[in-house]
C-alpha cells in the first residue's frame, strides 16, 4: 500500500483490534523528526537494513497461520480496552483523517435553495442537479430526466424549462447545467458582459467565434476564420486570450477534487563519506505498533471462557500478522531502493536523461523475490531524492541502444522528444517524421509510429495543433 492507504489501514485495525495498541514507548523514544533511530534505515550505502535470511519464509508462515483470522472482521466492544491512554491516541490517530468534501450536487444545491420558485419547479430543479456530470455540465435533456421521475410526482415540461433556465442564471460559477459545451461557453461569455460592459465589443467577438467557429479554434484553423471572419489575426489572438478565462469545466471549480497530496516512503541522500546515495524509509505517520501485554496474556488463560479466549487469540494473531507484515513492507521496499540506486546512478547524478533500462524481473531476480512483489512495492511510491519528488516506478522500463552503444531507457527518449519539442520553432513547429529525424541526429534510431505513440503519451500536440501565428 502507499503510505496515505497504509495509514488509513492502520487507524481501521487499531479501532477494530482490541490486541493491537500503540507503543507508546516508542514514541517518546522517537526524534524530533517522527523517525525511530533504531528502526529501518541507511544501509551500506544501499539503504537495505542487516536482516535474516529467512525473512521472507518467516512472513509467509505467519501469512499461512495467521490468513484466515486476519480476513475475518472482528468487533471491538466485546471486552473493554487497556487502559484509557491507547484509546484516546486511536481517537486522536482517526480524527486526522481527512474529511471528503461536498460533492457538486450538495454545492448547487445549497444555492437552489435560494431560488425563488414554485414548488413544482423547485422539485424539477432538484431532479436537473442529480444528473449534472463532474464538469457541470447537464449531458441529458431535461425530457430525459422528466422520464426518471416517479408516476406520482410527474411535473409537466414547462416546469422542467423554466429550472434549467433558473439554475443557469441562478447558479455560481455560470456555465453550470449548460446541455453543451458551447452553451456552458457562452453562458460565462454574458457573465463577463454583464460584469465589464465596456468589454462588450471584444466579448461579441469571443461570442461569435464560440458559436460559428468553435471546432476551427479547437483544430488552430486560425487563418480559415481569418477569411471567414474578415477578422485580422491580432483580434483573432486577442479573443482567444479572452477565451482562456473562460472554463472548460465549472463544475470542478465549484467542487474541485479532492486530490490527496503526494507523500514519500523514501528518502533518498547523498553521503559524502562513501561516495554513494543511501536511502531511509520515512515511516513517520506509521505509529509503532505492538501486541497489548494485557491481552495476550489473557489468551493464555486457560480459565478464561472458551469463546473469550478463542476471540482473544484471534485478534492477538491478527496483531502479530500486521506488524510483520510492516516490517517486511519496509524491508522489501528498502531492497528495491538498493538496486535503483546503484543501478540509476547516473539518473541522480546527471538528470532524467541518462535513465537506464531496468526490468521488474532483474531486480526480482536480484533481491530474490518473486516480480509481482516488485511490482507491488513500487506501485504508487515515491521517493523524496536530492533532485525532487520522484515517482519510485519512473525506473522501471525496458530501452534500446543508441547510435554509440550506450543502454538508454524508453522515459530517458521521452525525455529527449520533450526537449526537441520545446526548442522547436513553433511558427514551423516540427512534424513526426521531423521529430524521429532530429531523434536520429542525437543517436536515437526509432520509427515515426513509436514517436506517435510517445507524443500522444506525453499529452504533445501534433503540429498543427502547437503551431502558433
């Protein structure tokens, strides 16, 4: 799991556990920096922490023993916790989860309720926002959501008519309950009308070209609505320059997404001492665990009652499969991260350009286990390192050789496209065939198809379409 799942795992157990509890110990004994100074961290210049050569055998044993308890979903209340300090830190852990916003639908909502209207409408309207998709935009016609209503609270179409009408000029940002997106388009336009009437010339521009001449804007047919128009070139990109305060998609502006932030497993340093990059699992918002002492020494109480004991025993297992379980998530990590680092040296030490081919399978061959747990450990994790935030599954991909022999990574050409892409002249911006070209003068030998497929990847623009005027 990355470590914003992981957490939320953990605060889940600790509730639903009564044998799992913070060590309090642990943490009083822990830095200033929420790190363990004992816990996982440099190694010999490798970041993989000593550890037992059974390591992986002990956890899979505990996997085979402890499964099927771990999978049932076990209560908390059937006997009282130890001690009153574990449950106040388990409140305080679950009250830093991160609450979900309102969505779009509870937003408009809000502000339809201020609608003066009749109830008739009112209820139409109500019918209108439960189909408005995530842009804001409403894709069905409101016959379509007339249809969806009961029998008994059938409203006729005009009421229907004059909701849709309300909600667009009632509703914040305009553009919302737009049926398209050249009407969502030219509701914003009478906003900014009606905010700046001075404007009104320019935005009557902006208004004719969104109506007329949308899909040549989309495609950059500038000079076909410069004949079509008589417009010159200059009011054309001044409109267009207008056109960017408009939005797309109202609706996430309303109810934007709840985007969780991007938080490292790894911290990657250069140690001067040795000469190479060393890493350290930052397992900061991962409370150190343990199995209560209280409750573990009642599951060996043989005068406890046989159901009691039977439930104590279940979640004591439990206990003990999630914190091996954690240690091993740490240790496997680490060992991935030592074959990045001394793999990818030259990454961190020249740039994303000099990133080397590197197949799951060679590093599953190297730290001896099996590729879908490679997989696994790189999924979502990233790696805070001396040159920013890196993605830890960004090294991981085949390559090619270049014109000089050297092994080049797939993302290390991606790289390469993106720079040529940039240093292009965009009033003659360079097409595919260009592009595979000038790839060849840098040694890179690759078809015009693969340079589609890296473009369209990369979210580049074919050439028409980045061309500017």
């Amino acid at each position: 799991m990355p470590l914003p799942a992981l957490q939320e795992r953990i605060d889940q157990e600790l509730e639903g556990n009564i044998a799992l509890e913070v060590d309090e110990d642990s943490v009083a004994s822990r830095g200033v920096d929420g790190e363990d100074p004992t816990d996982l961290g440099h190694g010999e210049g490798t970041g993989v922490r000593p550890e037992g050569a059974d390591e992986f055998q002990r956890l899979d044993s505990m996997e085979r023993t402890y499964g099927e308890a771990y999978d049932n979903t076990l209560g908390s209340r059937s006997l009282p916790r130890a001690g009153s300090g574990d449950g106040d830190r388990k409140q305080e852990l679950i009250a830093n989860l991160r609450a979900k916003g309102d969505s779009l639908q509870d937003e408009v909502l809000r502000q339809w309720a201020f609608a003066d209207v009749s109830p008739d409408v009112a209820q139409a309207g109500r019918y209108l926002i439960a189909f408005l998709s995530p842009a804001g935009l409403l894709e069905v016609s409101p016959a379509e959501v007339r249809m969806q209503m009961p029998t008994a609270e059938q409203i006729d179409e005009t009421a229907f008519e004059v909701a849709l009408d309300t909600l667009q000029q009632l509703v914040e940002p305009s553009g919302i309950a737009a049926r398209s997106l050249q009407e969502c388009l030219l509701l914003q336009v009478a906003t900014q009308v009606a905010q700046d009437p001075e404007a009104s010339q320019a935005w009557g521009r902006v208004s004719m070209l969104i109506t007329d001449h949308l899909d040549d804007l989309v495609q950059n047919r500038l000079p076909d609505i410069s004949r079509a128009t008589g417009l010159g070139m200059d009011e054309l990109l001044e409109a267009m320059r207008l056109m960017h305060r408009l939005s797309l998609s109202p609706g996430l502006d309303l109810s934007p997404d709840d985007v969780p932030p991007v938080i490292p497993d790894v911290l990657v340093e250069f140690d001067d001492a040795t000469d190479a990059y060393v890493a350290t699992l930052l397992d900061g918002p991962i409370p150190p665990l343990r199995v209560s002492p209280r409750y573990e020494q009642m599951a060996k109480d043989k005068g406890l009652d046989p159901e009691a004991r039977t439930f104590l025993d279940r979640n004591v297992q439990n206990a003990r499969w999630l914190i091996d379980a954690l240690q091993q998530r740490g240790a496997t990590l680490l060992k991935v991260v030592g074959v990045v680092l001394k793999r990818q040296r030259d990454f961190f030490d020249e740039g994303p350009r000099h990133l080397k081919p590197l197949p799951m399978t060679e590093v599953a061959d190297i730290i001896g286990v099996h590729v879908a747990t490679v997989s696994r450990a790189v999924s979502d994790k990233w790696m805070q390192t001396p040159i920013g935030m890196v993605s830890l599954r960004r090294f991981f991909s085949g390559g090619t050789s270049t014109a000089s022999g050297e092994a080049m990574s797939w993302a290390a050409i991606r790289e390469v496209l993106r720079e040529i892409v940039d240093e292009e002249n965009k009033a003659k911006p360079l097409g595919d065939e260009a592009l595979a070209a000038a790839l060849r003068e840098r040694g890179i030998d690759i078809a015009r198809r693969t340079v589609v497929k890296y473009r369209q990847k990369m979210g580049i623009p074919p050439a028409r379409l980045r061309r500017t005027y």
